[in-house]
C-alpha cells in the first residue's frame, strides 16, 4: 500500500530539516573558527544538533506509522485490533528508531567533518572550499535523501507493526514488494517488484531472497532513496498484479 501524499510528506520534511541544518551548519562555522579547528566544537554541540534532529525526525515518523497502520486496517476490514496498542507501538518505534538513526546521522557528520578539516591542511583548501563541503553534510541533498528514506522506513513498519498485532490473534498476513513502478525504480528493487515474501520472522516481518544478487532483504527500504513498500493482504488473498517498467 502507497502512502497517498508520499510526494507531500517527503517534500515537509526535507524543508524542516534543511531549515534546521542550515542553522546547525551556521552555528558550527563558528565554533570552527578561522583557521578551523576540529577541537573546538564542543561536546555539547554534538548533543544539540542530536536533540534539535530528535524533535524534527520522532513525531513525523510516529505519525507516518500511524497513517500506514489506519490505511492498513481500512483495506483490511475482516480484521480488529485494540488501536490503543497500535498506538503505543508507533511510540515505542519511534523513540527507539530515531535514537539510532540520530545517533548515525551524527557519528557521520563528526567524520565527514574531521575528514574535510583535515583536507584543509593538507590539501591547501581555502575556507570558501571547506565551508562548500561542510554545506553538503548540512544542505538540501541530504535532507532529501533523509526524507525519502525514512518516509518509506515509517510507513513500512506503521504497516509492519498492524501486521505483528493481528498475527497474534492468529492472521498470518501475507506481504508482495511494491515498487512505485516509475523511472526511478533502481535494479535492486525492479526484480522484487510483485514477489511474495519467501519467508517470515519473528512477528511475522517479511524476508526476500534477491532474485539476481541472491542477497535477502527485509521490509524497504532496502538503499538510500528506496520509495517501495509492502503490499499486505489477507491469507487466501490473491495478490493483485501490476505492471513494471523501470527507465534504468
């Protein structure tokens, strides 16, 4: 199942992230200082811009789990659930995955950064080429690339976690890959387009075994920018085909 208004809800979120990078980005200039210095940025900056990422990523993403998971239960109306628990698991997701994805947003930004100050030096760079590259770590392209991703990862698990409550009353639901069937669809995602999982873990989470790569995925995305989905369906259900085309 698609997300509705994925175009709308990606393109919210990059501008809430570019907006607050772009005063990160400000903020950590300055701590730089002139000629940069990786030992000046403080450690309480670090835990700042991880608080500031926290409280743009956690509620967005709950709330994206919670469309997918109602969507889910719309579709699907032979099934019920005690909603309040569905609730309590999109909090529960969200607070733990976004600790985690904060934390490696962060881990690469520090990098990234020691990299490029040491290129500074060593390289000869001047401070308009450090603060170029510094602008890549904090600008549009990757605040796109962040939206895209968790757009499709929130909305995977807001389905994911209706799937886990109802097998537990029993309705092993069954799960087909999705792609968004455009131009973008890369090869990884082309040859999954339509397959039925061939198997199931714990909670009832999908797996696929890659057709060409033989290598397994979970529930998209499965790269940086995958816009693909799950479709779930009742058991007995059959799937739905859909053409694919891909512009690669």
């Amino acid at each position: 199942m698609d997300i509705p208004n994925r175009d709308e809800l990606e393109a919210q979120l990059a501008r809430s992230l570019g907006k607050l990078q772009k005063a990160q980005l400000t903020r950590l200039l300055e701590y730089l200082g002139d000629p940069p210095r990786v030992e000046n940025v403080p450690a309480e900056f670090w835990e700042e811009i991880g608080k500031e990422l926290v409280e743009v990523l956690r509620p967005f993403l709950a709330e994206i789990y919670l469309s997918q998971a109602e969507g889910l239960l719309h579709a699907s109306p032979a099934i019920g659930v005690d909603w309040a628990l569905v609730n309590e698991a999109a909090s529960d997701w969200a607070r733990r995955y976004t600790y985690d994805l904060v934390r490696g947003i962060t881990e690469h930004t520090r990098g990234a950064l020691q990299r490029a100050v040491g290129s500074f030096f060593d390289e000869g760079l001047t401070r308009g080429e450090l603060e170029a590259q510094l602008s890549g770590l904090f600008g549009p392209v990757r605040a796109e690339m962040i939206a895209v991703t968790e757009v499709t990862r929130a909305a995977a698990e807001g389905q994911q976690g209706l799937v886990t409550e109802v097998a537990g009353q029993g309705v092993a639901m069954v799960s087909a890959w999705s792609t968004r069937n455009d131009e973008l669809v890369c090869p990884i995602c082309g040859p999954l387009h339509g397959r039925d999982a061939d198997g199931y873990d714990a909670g009832r989470t999908p797996y696929w075994v890659h057709p060409v790569s033989g290598q397994r995925y979970g529930n998209p995305p499965s790269h940086v920018r995958c816009r693909c989905g799950a479709a779930w369906r009742l058991p007995d259900t059959p799937a739905v085909p859909t053409p694919f085309r891909t512009g690669e």
